[in-house]
C-alpha cells in the first residue's frame, strides 16, 4: 500500500531535524499540558516532546500510536470498528467469527509557531479504518481562538464520554467530524464556541422515493463547556432538496441541544453522562461519513415534501480507576429516531451497552478486554441484537 507524498514527507521531516535540533519538552518543566481533548487510548499528549526548526520560531510534533485489534463475534460480524448498524443485514449473521485488525493505527504532526498574534497552531491526523487506506481525521489551523479547518464538531463534546477499545463514542453521543470554522473565547473558568460547519442532508431512502440533498447555508453550532464537567450545545440547519434530478424541491429546518456532564464521586469514580434531542441532527450522531441509508438520516421524504426526523438519545457510564494503572467502564445508551411505516428497513431504536477493563502497562503502552452489545429494532418491528468480544492492544509514539 502506498502513502502519497504529502504524508511521506511529514513521517520523515521529524527524522531529519532530530539531527540538528535539540528536542524539548511541550510545556516548561512542571506545568501541565492542556490538549483540547481529553485522550481515549490512553494517557494525554504530556509525554511528547517538540523539535525546533532551526532559524525559526516553529516547533513541530510526530505522534500517533500502533493498535492491534482482536474481535470475536458471536451473532453478527459488526466490522473493523465496532457498527451496530450491521445486525440489519441477513449477510452478516455469523455462527462465531474471530478477526484481527489494525486499521485504527493513526499518524499525526502538529506545529506551534510564535507570532506577533499569539501562537499559531495546525493539526494534521489519519488513520486506515475501515479498509486499511489512508484517510484524513483532522486537518485544521488555529490562531487567538480561531480555528479553520476539519476536526470534531463544535456540536460535540468529550465531557460526557468515557474511555472504551472501540473507536468512537457509543451511539446515543453526537460524533463528528466537520470542516468548519470555529471561533473560541474564554469565559470565566469555561468557555464559549461558535461554528459554521459543511452542511449535509442525509435523506431516508425506500423503494419509492429518490432525492438528492443539497444546502444552500452551512450548520450553525454554539456549546458552552464548563472545566469539562459541564457542557451545552444547540445545533440549527438548512435541509433541502432540489428538483435538477428529481421532482423534489423543498427544504426544512433541523434543531437540536445537547448536554453533557461529568460528575465525579471522589478521586477514582466518576458518572458520566449525555442527552440529545433535536429534528434533522441525524448525520450528527454517531455517524461519520452517513456510510448506508438505513443508518441515521436527517430528513425523510413525504409526498413532495421533506420532513425533519425527531432524534432523541442518551448515554451514561460509570468510570473507576482501580489503581493509577487499571481503569473500567460500564455504560449503556440508546438512540431513537421517528419514521414512519414507509421505511420499514430503517432503524427505530438502537440500544447499546459495555463493559471494559484497561490496564496501563506504560505512559505509552495499554492492553485491555471490552464486551459490547447491540439490539436494533427497525420501524417495521424486526429486532436483532448482537454480542462482540473486543481485546485491544496500543503503543502510543
């Protein structure tokens, strides 16, 4: 398989100026180092060093990490990362299926550059899932709180979510990523973001019905997010169609609010939680790139009309660290969406839940055992549900 260039030249750039710069630490010597995220396979950035490029006021930063996956499915074959969507389709039943992957083994640089406006940031991350190609995470620039750029939505949040082996949140979380522009401020102990985001309408599909999705104003999103303990967010769009290629033409407006929290009990346990609701926020929930029609649509089609899909979700999990190195999880979720007998195939509900045990051997190294569940049952009351054994390996660079 082979990388393009682009990527070629950032795995090697660090390489040629370790010889002639002198790596140093992110931070001065015991202060802590804020990521904007909290990590999800292990400990934070805090351990990466910078390499100064000689003559310039410009650090940069290799990273990333090496995950080996090991699945045992015992209902249904959910994928390369863990899809509940997959117990839909008859040709993924399994009686027992064992499969091993790396796909989520992620690379990313990152620059900091001192300007006469403050430090100028960019970020640049991939991965290989879901079939072992290359593909872009994250590619954003950021200056004084303005960010330009592809990286999470805006709508999102990590407060609310915990630590698990398969990749991305559960469903019932919003889960994007959206190229955008995103403005910043501090406000007291929290801060305060607003965004445009890239505008999609996802329309439900069945055998009578074909439109294509068009916007012609991007996603508005706000979130207030309060010492990661606390966070708000609202969501407002255009979803529409057109009748170039078909006899559709109307447009209707999505909304929705999300919250989140995280509420420690003392130094080791902690509830986390999140609840969404809005109408036509479907693309926004849990699925990146709207891979299949019978996933999580915006919008549905009646007559010559669109119509807004109502989405409710929530997610919760209880968190412990049994020492500073053996950490668990329990949590469940359930998304919902309304539509209507038409589009029998499509889901109705989807319930999820799991239960993990991580041990973190090193700063840069962690193993660990997940049990995940999925039940889906569809507008026209099929219901399947589906058992996965996850054991993950990771070495953080």
């Amino acid at each position: 398989m082979k990388i393009n260039h682009f990527v070629a030249c950032a795995l090697l750039a660090p390489c040629a100026l370790a010889a002639q710069a002198h790596a140093f630490d992110v931070v001065e010597a015991g202060q802590p180092v804020v990521t904007g995220e909290p990590s999800r396979v292990g400990p934070p950035w805090n351990h990466r060093s910078t390499i100064n490029i000689p003559g310039t006021k410009t650090d940069i930063a290799f990273g990333g990490y090496v995950k080996l996956d090991a699945f045992y499915d015992f209902d249904y074959d959910l994928g390369t990362s863990t899809n509940p969507y997959a117990v839909m389709n008859p040709g993924n039943r399994t009686d027992g299926r064992t499969s091993f992957t790396a796909y989520e083994s992620r690379l990313n640089f990152r620059t900091h550059t001192a300007t006469d406006y403050g430090r100028l940031s960019t970020y640049f991350e991939g991965h290989f899932v879901p079939d072992g190609k290359f593909g872009l995470r994250h590619a954003y620039g950021e200056l004084n709180g303005f960010l330009a750029g592809q990286t999470w939505s805006n709508f999102m949040s990590f407060v609310g979510g915990t630590r698990t082996l398969a990749l991305g949140d559960p469903k019932g979380y919003a889960f994007e990523r959206q190229a955008q522009l995103r403005y910043t401020q501090p406000v007291g102990e929290g801060s305060f973001s607003v965004a445009l985001e890239n505008p999609t309408t996802v329309i439900a599909r069945n055998d009578a019905s074909v439109a294509d999705g068009e916007s012609q104003l991007p996603d508005l999103t706000l979130r207030y997010e309060y010492k990661r303990l606390f966070a708000l967010s609202g969501i407002a769009r255009q979803l529409s169609t057109n009748n170039i290629t078909n006899t559709i033409d109307d447009e209707v407006t999505g909304y929705g609010v999300q919250a989140q929290f995280n509420l420690p009990f003392n130094a080791s346990t902690s509830l986390r939680g999140s609840a969404t609701y809005g109408e036509g926020i479907g693309n926004y929930m849990g699925n990146p790139g709207n891979v299949g029609h019978r996933n999580a649509p915006d919008v549905y089609v009646n007559g010559n009309n669109l119509e807004a899909i109502e989405t409710r979700a929530f997610g919760l999990s209880l968190n412990h660290y049994w020492t500073d190195s053996w950490f668990s999880s329990v949590g469940v979720s359930r998304l919902e969406q309304d539509l209507p007998a038409g589009y029998g195939d499509h889901f109705e509900t989807l319930d999820y839940g799991f239960a993990n045990v991580i041990w973190d051997v090193t700063e840069r190294m962690s193993v660990g055992l997940e049990y995940q569940h999925a039940d889906i049952e569809q507008v026209n009351g099929v219901s399947n549900d589906a058992s996965r054994l996850q054991a993950s390996a990771t070495f953080q660079f």
